[in-house]
C-alpha cells in the first residue's frame, strides 16, 4: 500500500451554496478525507493562509464574487495543491477558461459520486508522489510534523524534512536557534513522530534552576542526601525512562553537570545525588541552545566531548523574520486560538496589521508574535485587530477629548503642531497602558505580567512609579 494511504488528507471546499458544502463534505469525508469548508471569498482564504491542504474545489459563482477572481490568490498562497473549478452545467467554458488562472480541472453539479471520488483521488495522489520524489521523505511523515510545527515559508522546508528524518532514529538531537523560536516545539515533534512517542516527554530549563537543585532535579537523589532529602527521589533521567529527555538552554549547564551528563550519555547509567548505585536508563536526549555551542567550545564554557556526544543530529531554527511567509499564518492561529480560550471574538487583521506583522523584525520571534496577539485581544475593543492594537508603543498619546495625538501630552495639550516629548510621551503611554492591563487582569499582578511580558517586579516597579494601586481594579 503506498504511504499516502497511511495518512488522511485535507480538501478545502469552497461554495456559498450550503447544500453543495453539506453534500460535497459528506462524500469526501466517507472515503476518510477531512475537510474543511468556506462561504465565501475571505473564509476560503483565511483557511488557505492558516492551514495546508492536498486539493481545493472552488465553485466558480461565490454569491456577487467571482471565483476566477480568487483563483490567482489561492494559486499564490498554495502554487502546487490541485485546485478544481465547481461548475454548473452551463458554466463549462468559463470552467475552461479558468486553465489559464492556474486551475488543474472542473467538477460538473449535479455530481456523479463515482467520477467525483476518483477524479479528486487520482489529483492528490499525483500531488503527493510529486512532494514525495521532490522531498525525498516520505510526504506523510513531513505532514505530520508540520501539523505540529506550523509553516508553510519554503525556508522551513528543509528544516521540517529533516526533523522527519531524525524522528525515526534515536539519536541524540542539539537544536540552536534565537530565543522565542520554538526549540521545544521541535523537540516535542521529534518525540510525537518518533519511535518512543509511547515513552514520556520530560523538560527542564538548565538555565532556571541553581547548580544543586538542577543535580537532584536530573539525576535524582536519596534520602538523607541533604537537609531536606527526607526520602528517596528518582530524577527527570529516571522518569523519562523509555521516553525523551529534553535539556534546554543546555550551554548554560554548569561544568559539573556538564561532567555528568557525560558520564550518562557514555554509560547510560546515573548516579543519585547521596547515592553510589548506578541506576541505568533509555533515554533520548534533545538538548537545544540559544548560544552557539561551538562558540561555547571554543572559548572552554562548554566541554568538547560532551558537544561531541550531543551534536549527533543539528538542528537550526530560523529566526520569525528569517520566515516572513509564516507571519499571518502563525498571527491567525494564535489569534484563533487566543479568542477561544478568552472567550472574545476574532475576525482577522486590518491591512495596516498585516503591513505591522510583516515589517516588524521580531526580536523576541515567535514568543513576541503570540505576546502581542494575546495582548490584542485581551485589550482590543475591536474584534478586527489593528496594527495599533499589536504596537501601541508606536501610537501617540491622545485623550479622550478626541484632541490630535501631536497635540496632547501628559496634564494637558499644546499649541497645534507641536509634539510632546519623548519622555512625556512615553510616561503617558506607560499609565494609560498598565492602567488597561491591570482592568483586564481584574488587579491580579500576576495576570498582569503574564499579559504586558514583564516580570511581577517590573510591574510592582511601574505602578509605583505612576502611583497606580491594584485594588482599584479589582
């Protein structure tokens, strides 16, 4: 059986027609292929933007919209996934027209169930053979990890093969990459796709824990190790016993850990802390870093037998503005998703968002990308984000008198077509927004740090230097 069977496949349908929809989703998803259906010409292409399919079928009338006119931007945002014109009987030629726009073939209503089935299994089966020589990974596995880690940039497809590849053998993995780009994402795909995804998955940050707890927390201890070892304690090596463990951060390890790790990684044993029996353990470990570990190597902070024992399979996570295509796919499914758990709505990005999302560099990448949507949301009156709901920072100040931003400043306005300064300007966005966070959070300081990305002694900081108390907002 080819591998394409082995994995279900994705058809966007695309018809105002709700009857045709209803019908269309319950043959296809009969013969085990799952759907996804849009109403109309921004439905269709919001989903396009934000997930990948294996075919599209596109009726060629969306209601006072034209669907030869959303054909070239479907084609831009999928170039290679087979696009098939819905036409009615009399809507042949212009079906046929639609060829030189990119589409691959027409489906006449009323449909023959038949035909139907076979002509859409023949296009996927096609377009899956053609990503599989073109890859040399069998389609399914990328499939499946990019359902995971989500992208559809092509500077991610490399990246995205090889964690295919790699998650089918245990060897040891180092993934690199800026902070906030996923790294831990990664590893979880490795896990999820991999031999030992019925194992544990365990993480640690070795740069968030002191040198003595991070010992007991990897390698465990027993009882009477220290003061408050009252009992004995397996580790996050025992734990992940048949499993994956994940070290991240790892050239932050102090070099006694380092020596450590060594040793497990060459005897595949460990030793309690207070103990003197060697437990042994099956673990794969995926460590990543935000430094370079050669670097770390070469300046004698990270030692070179342990890079070695590690460095087996190197990953490399682009940086968010090194992947400019996965900006507004990753927006709206944070967005999506965010809207969900908060319970408020979401109805896409103004232009002058997705110009914001698209220009910013990320420093912070991905981690940065899901701060300030969850922030839009939480504090955004509108349910359409704008790009001053995702950079408020850049807005000038203005009251609520409805004066000209360059005219108000903080305790009153200026003549027109002067400007506050910089630190009045900046003093009045601080108040005005740690006032609407605290709102949001119910006075809650933690919930408030969570949301503005600041720590809670930033926030203490910040309230008391503009004279803000919590307990008005709660």
């Amino acid at each position: 059986m080819s591998v394409h069977h082995l994995f279900k496949k994705s058809i966007l349908v695309i018809d105002d027609d709700e009857q045709i929809t209803d019908i269309l989703t319950l043959v296809l998803e009969n013969e085990g292929w799952s759907t996804q259906v849009a109403h109309s010409d921004e439905q269709a292409l919001a989903l396009a933007r934000a997930g990948r399919f294996h075919l599209m079928l596109l009726d060629l009338r969306l209601g006072e919209v034209s669907g030869l006119d959303v054909l070239p931007q479907l084609r831009e945002l999928a170039p290679e996934v087979p696009i098939f014109m819905i036409t009615a009987h009399g809507d042949v030629d212009s079906a046929v027209n639609a060829f030189n726009l990119g589409a691959n073939g027409y489906i006449k209503k009323p449909f023959v169930e038949g035909a139907l089935v076979a002509q859409i299994a023949q296009a996927m089966e096609s377009y899956c053979l053609k990503l599989e020589v073109n890859s040399g990974v069998p389609i399914a596995q990328v499939d499946d990890v990019r359902s995971l880690v989500r992208s559809r940039d092509p500077v991610m497809d490399p990246l995205l093969k090889r964690i295919a590849t790699a998650a089918q053998i245990n060897s040891n993995v180092v993934i690199s990459g800026e902070s906030g780009t996923g790294k831990e994402l990664v590893a979880k795909a490795l896990h999820q796709f991999g031999m030992r995804r019925q194992g544990p998955f365990i993480a640690i940050n070795c740069a968030a824990l002191p040198e003595s707890l991070l010992e007991s927390e990897l390698f465990g201890h027993v009882r009477g190790a220290f003061t408050d070892a009252r009992e004995n304690k397996p580790g996050l090596f025992a734990r992940a016993e048949g499993g994956t463990l994940f070290l991240d951060e790892i050239g932050d390890a102090p070099p006694s850990i380092q020596a450590k790790l060594l040793r497990v990684l060459q005897e595949r044993e460990v030793v309690p802390v207070g103990g003197s029996t060697p437990i042994k353990v099956d673990v794969r470990i995926i460590a990543a870093s935000h430094k370079s570990l050669q670097t770390e190597v070469a300046r004698g902070a990270f030692r070179q037998d342990l890079f070695y024992r590690l460095h087996v399979i190197p990953l490399y996570l682009p940086a968010l503005r090194e992947r400019k295509k996965d900006i507004l796919l990753l927006a709206s499914l944070f967005a999506t998703r965010i809207a969900g758990t908060l319970g408020s709505s979401f109805d896409g990005f103004t232009s002058g968002a997705e110009q914001a999302l698209e220009s910013h560099d990320w420093p912070g990448n991905v981690r940065e990308l899901q701060n300030r949507i969850e922030q839009a949301i939480a504090l955004g009156e509108s349910s359409r984000i704008s790009s001053h709901q995702l950079f408020p920072e850049l807005m000038m100040p203005s009251d609520s008198s409805g004066a000209n931003p360059s005219e108000t400043v903080k305790g009153g306005t200026q003549p027109q077509g002067s400007v506050p300064s910089f630190f009045e300007a900046k003093n009045f966005f601080e108040k005005s927004y740690l006032e609407k966070v605290l709102l949001v959070a119910r006075g809650n300081i933690s919930r408030a740090a969570k949301l503005a990305s600041k720590s809670r002694t930033e926030v203490y900081g910040l309230m008391k230097k503009h004279g803000i108390h919590p307990q008005g907002f709660k």
